[in-house]
C-alpha cells in the first residue's frame, strides 16, 4: 500500500496497535509515528487467528483490520474534510489530536496506487496564532522504493513511547515541510551478527524551518531509529539538529561535523562563525511487564541537550507507567489505558542546581527549537515539569472517552526577561491545574460513512508566579473530520 502511514492523533488506533504489540501480534516497533501501514499489515498476516487471548485484544485486531481494509478497498481520487471550533485551545498538547486554532476548516483530496501516493490537503484557520491563515499542512507525495518510503510534504510526526510528551519531536507544532526516507515493513537482519536487534525501522528526515525566525531559512535534520531486541522491550535512538540558515556554515562539512557530534563552540577548534548546530539526543524505551505478568508497562525518554568531553549533557526525561484491561458492565464494554506520566524539561534537573534557560534554547539559533511558535519538542517547552494521569477508553462499538488530569509549573524560574521570551508557553513561570474530558464516535446513515466528530471539555487554573495573579479558564472544541483512514 502506497498511502503509508498511520499518523499520530487518533488514541483509539495507537491503543489497539499497542495492545496488538504487547499481545505479540504486531512485533514491530510501535512508538516512531507515523506508523507504515505495510508492517502492520505484515505482521497480522503472520499472526495464527487461534492464539486470540482476551476480549480486548480481540475487539483492537477486529478494528485494526477493518481499517486495512478500508484501505485495500480504495481506488481512484478520495476526497477528505475537516472542521473544529475551539473557544480556547488546549495549548499544553498531547499525542491526541486537538485543534491549534480558534477555528479551521480543511479539505483535501488523495490518490492511491501501487508504489505511488498523493495527498493535497489545504486549510484554512481564522487569525491564526501563527498569523499563518491558509496552509498545506498533511499534504504529501509519497512513493515506495524496495522496502523504503521517500516522501515530501508536511506530516505530524511523534518519536517516542510518552502519552502526554515527547521531548525530541511531537505534533505539538505544525508539521515541518520536507523530505523524508523511511523504512516500510520492520523485518529483522538476515544475519546472525545483527539478529539479535529484532525487527526495526529508521526515519530521516530533511526539513525547511522558513523564514520567520531568527536564523531565515534554516534547516531540520532528524534521524531515528527503533527495534525490538525482545518481543516485550522496545528501544529508540534519535537524534535532530537545527541547522544552516542565514549566516551559518550550510555546506558538507558542517554537515559531517553534525554526523560525528562536533558542534560546540570552543571544542575541537569548533568557533563561533563554525558552530554548525544546535543538536538533541534521545533515547527511549517501553519494556512490557519487565516484572511478573501484567498487564502494564514502563516507559521512558531520556533527551541530551548538549555534550561534554564527548559524552551527551544535560539531561531532561520523561517516565510513565501504563495499565490496561477490558470491562464488561450493564452499562459499558470495551478496553481501556491508563498511564501515569512526569516529564522535565529542565537541563540537568536532578542536580542540586539545574542549567535553566538552556533546553529548546541556543545563543546562535535564538529562536531555538521551535517551528511556528511552537517548541518541536515537548509542547510544555524548556524549564517546565509536568505530571499527568490519562485514561483512555475505547467502546466495543468503536466510540472513546479521554480523560486527563495534569499539574505544571511551566517555565519555571522564568522572569519575563532575556531567553524567558522565547519562551512559547509564557514567559513568566506558570502554576497550571487543567482537567480534560474528550468523546469522539463515528457517525453512519442508512449505511452512508458521514465521518468522526470529537467533543472536548476541559478546565484550567493558572498562577502567574511573578505577578501573583490568577485566572481560571473554561474550554471546549467540536471537531469533525471525514477520511478514508478515519476509524
């Protein structure tokens, strides 16, 4: 299948791919989105029906294979829609797809073939934050090469196994326009030295970060890589650098000198005018019952804001765990997830005295690593902590309840002054309390598909730690989309 991807957003589909996973059904990696189709149709075409083990993991098979073939069955031009009215929107974003903006509008038309995949999508959001209105974003040009996807377009990506963040690249910000080379089907090395690593995949990506910042023009360079050395462990590697632009070295061997890691000033003969990056490491893994039998998982991300002597610095992390099961009551039956998730992105934070004022933020680069006003990273931005618990629930009929609680302190130390500025959240340190409440179903008449429509509530009281003052917000969304790959 050419359309390649299961993109990030849709928790219904990310909870039945991960239930397959820790099932063992799907034994690829499963925390680099989005996800190619291809090796999730591999990988339930191996799996032997009669090892079905509970109720829960028998309703995700049945709706992951309803969706492959929904897509088997497409032929000639697909046309798409979007719509979604927000009164605030929910600016600390998470895996789940939410609206950016007060209000969008979005159509779109696709075309599948055997190699070759095409999605135009334009939209249109009124008084953008970004002050962007009509936009691109979610078009792309695809075609499959051997067991390899190269592609251009703008598509929201989400590396790692964080529920609520991913502190190396997530869809908090617009989708960076680019090209991209990844791998289709996660098959395992054929030889017996490498084998061992399990089935993997790999991502790369070449990305324009535009001229409304303050290095124009620069680039993004990300890589990452996955496998599953054990059918119950996962591991990811990855690495991204904001570079070249106006005034910076964009030539080979900057380039070289991003590969091998020497991009500090004052290391290696590495001046000012020479520096060649600002560059993040990560890595991540999600082990499945590393204890007893479950059902629950621990997961982490460990990102490394620079290096020193060689050797990855100042660390920020996020950790969660999740619980799962299925429940059958008079009144509701499906699966459900739970997680209990903290991140931080302060440098260093577990010294004495943490490097503030140092993650997402560069002196060369000085917008730092953001794209449209939004950080790439985690949606909290640098000097933020962040500690959430998630339930989500997925009817047997398909329709899903979210619900999130969630303390920050986002910003922390920030005084409204010097890189506090840049800061994409606030610029004073924040005291944040929300709650949110999100419904999504699918609607059908007289057999006719009329799309998904999601209805989201939430609450919110923030503290201004500098000014004293507080403020307590209402919000609330009503989006519809109608795709071809909508559940």
């Amino acid at each position: 299948m050419a359309d390649p991807w299961a993109g990030p957003g849709d928790l219904v589909l990310r909870q039945d791919i991960q239930r397959l996973s820790d099932a063992g059904i799907i034994r690829s990696p499963v925390t680099t989105w989005p996800i190619p189709w291809a090796t999730i149709a591999h990988d339930l075409s191996a799996f032997e029906p009669a090892s079905v083990g509970s109720a829960d993991v028998s309703q995700a098979l049945h709706r992951v294979r309803g969706r492959l073939g929904s897509l088997r069955d497409v032929s000639g031009l697909q046309p798409n829609a979007g719509a979604s009215v927000s009164s605030d929107p929910f600016w600390i974003r998470t895996f789940e797809d939410t609206p950016r903006d007060d209000s969008e509008l979005e159509a779109g038309v696709s075309w599948m073939g055997d190699r070759f995949a095409v999605r135009i999508q334009g939209s249109y959001r009124h008084d953008a934050d970004d002050g962007q209105d009509w936009r691109m974003d979610d078009s792309y040009a695809s075609m499959i090469i051997g067991n390899h996807i190269l592609s251009a377009g703008a598509v929201d990506r989400w590396w790692g196994p964080g529920w609520e963040s991913s502190l190396i690249l997530s869809s908090n910000a617009r989708p960076v326009a680019g090209f991209t080379l990844e791998r289709n089907v996660a098959e395992a090395f054929g030889t017996k030295w490498l084998s061992w690593i399990g089935p993997w995949n790999y991502s790369l990506h070449w990305g324009f970060l535009g001229d409304d910042r303050y290095r124009t023009d620069a680039r993004l360079l990300a890589f990452r890589t996955a496998f599953k050395p054990l059918k119950d462990l996962e591991i990811g590697l990855s690495r991204s650098a904001t570079w070249c632009g106006t005034g910076r070295p964009c030539d080979g061997e900057a380039l070289w000198d991003i590969v091998r890691g020497k991009d500090n000033t004052g290391e290696g003969g590495v001046t000012r005018e020479t520096d060649p990056s600002n560059q993040f490491a990560a890595i991540d893994g999600r082990w499945n019952s590393p204890i007893g039998t479950g059902p629950y998982a621990l997961y982490t991300q460990w990102m490394a804001n620079d290096e020193v002597n060689g050797l990855p610095s100042e660390w920020t992390a996020t950790g969660g765990i999740e619980y799962w099961g299925d429940i059958n009551t008079r009144w509701i039956s499906g699966s459900y997830t739970m997680h209990f998730e903290g991140t931080s992105t302060i440098a260093d934070f577990y010294e004495g005295e943490p490097n503030y004022d140092r993650t997402y933020n560069h002196n060369i680069y000085r917008t730092g690593y953001r794209y449209k006003d939004r950080a790439i990273g985690a949606a909290a931005d640098g000097d933020s902590i962040i500690v959430s618990s998630g339930l989500t629930l997925v009817e047997s009929d398909g329709k899903s309840w979210n619900a999130l609680l969630r303390w920050s302190n986002i910003n922390r130390k920030g005084d409204g002054e010097g890189q506090d500025l840049n800061h994409s959240i606030s610029a004073d340190e924040l005291k944040v309390f929300d709650a949110h409440l999100t419904h999504k179903r699918s609607f059908t008449y007289e057999g006719l598909r009329l799309g998904n429509v999601a209805l989201g509530v939430g609450a919110q009281h923030r503290e201004n730690e500098r000014t004293g003052r507080t403020d307590d917000d209402f919000t609330g969304f009503v989006q519809w989309t109608w795709d071809i790959q909508d559940h």
